[in-house]
C-alpha cells in the first residue's frame, strides 16, 4: 500500500499558482511525506494512516476475473480522461471572447476591471464545471478500482481519505488564481501595450485553465497508471 501512496501525484497549490507566465521557477518539491504532514490535520492523519495499514492480500482464486476487471477499467478510463480533457479544452477556448482578445483595444474611459468581467465570468464558469466533472471522474474511477482486486480496493480507499483532506486546502489556491490573472497580469500586459493587452491576457487565461486541468487530473492519472501494475 506503501508503493501504491507514490502514484498519487501529489502538487501543491503554489506549484499551481507559479504556472502562469513569467512566473518564477517552483522549488524542487519536498518529498511526498513531508508534503502530506504539512498539509494533513491530526483527523486527516489517522485516517490515512489506518488506510495504510490494511494489510496485503495474496492472490485469490478471484485474481483472473480482477485482471480481466483491469482491462477494462483500463479501457474505459482511458477514453473518460480522453473524452474530459478535449471537452474541457473546447469549452476553454470561448470563440467570441477568443476574437474579441485578437482585436487591439484601448481602454478609453472604461476601468480596466469592467472590461475584465466578461473574462472573470468565463474562467468562473470554467472553474466550476472542470470541478465537477473532474471529481464525478474520480469518483467513478475508485469505484472501477474496486472490483479490480484487494490492492486496488485499498487504493480507492486511500485516494477517498486524500480527496476530502486536501480539497480544503486546494480550493483557495485555486480561487485565488483568478486574482493574479486579472489584477497583476492584466495591469502588467496593459501597462506594457495599451493595444494589444487583450491578447497576452488571454494567452495567459488559457495556460492557467489548461494548468488547472493538469493539477486536478493528477490524482486520476495515479489510480490509471495503478491499473497497469497494482502490486
């Protein structure tokens, strides 16, 4: 179970925020157990702790239907994340706004701030639906991994415990990242081109969503890449 907790890809919010352009590097990440102690309550702890401590299962007579259970949990996660990522990036990429930001505008009389609510409208909403349908994911992949054998079972277990210790952390990062976007970037690229300010801004709204998407889909992508190889 130990082996199992690496494959949760675990980045932490400042890692997220420092992905917007000309940001500076991220430190090298502590290692994974300095991470979950500086982020888990005592509660939080216990619990992952008691998760971690189920004891292995050896192979049963029931192994050759968990590898066929393997196989196409596979499959079918797969073609989900496949499905999510290209849906998500579409709905990103708002083809009015998209043609509104590649026309030069000045500003005129009108505050910077209301010509942003469009944008703060669209990430929002981005926002919110790349929450739910990410969490619906994951919450459907733990529930293929439990029929794919003991060691898998004991990892949806473990992935439930993080989700709800984490999430309280990750969702003011997360909320916060509109504030950057559309105070210090937006006065930065305008300051520098009073024109043409539209289209750095909205460069730097669709690398924060797509980097968004990475950070959210990262706990998935460890219970896919487990599929491979659940020992």
């Amino acid at each position: 179970m130990a082996q199992l907790l690496q494959r949760w890809r675990l980045k932490g919010p400042r890692q997220l925020d420092l992905t917007l352009p000309l940001a500076p590097p991220p430190a090298a990440a502590p290692p994974l157990a300095e991470q979950l102690a500086a982020q888990l309550a005592w509660t939080d702890a216990v619990r992952l702790a008691q998760a971690l401590a189920l004891p292995a299962q050896p192979p049963t007579a029931a192994e050759p239907q968990a590898a066929a259970a393997r196989q196409t949990a596979r499959d079918w996660a797969d073609a989900a994340l496949e499905r999510l990522r290209a849906e998500l990036r579409a709905g990103f990429e708002d083809p009015l706004l998209a043609e509104d930001a590649a026309r030069p505008q000045a500003l005129g009389d009108l505050a910077l701030a209301d010509a942003l609510a469009p944008w703060r409208l669209h990430h929002a909403q981005q926002q919110r639906g790349m929450a739910a349908r990410v969490n619906s994911l994951r919450e459907r992949l733990r529930a293929h991994l439990t029929g794919c054998g003991a060691a898998l079972a004991a990892l949806a277990a473990l992935d439930t415990v993080l989700e709800q210790a984490l999430a309280a952390r990750e969702a003011p990062a997360l909320a916060g990242l509109a504030a950057r976007l559309f105070g210090e970037r937006a006065t930065r690229h305008h300051a520098l081109d009073a024109q043409r300010w539209p289209a750095l801004l909205w460069t730097d709204l669709q690398q924060a969503l797509w980097a968004e998407l990475d950070f959210r889909l990262q706990p998935l992508l460890g219970l896919r890449e487990a599929l491979d190889d659940p020992r």
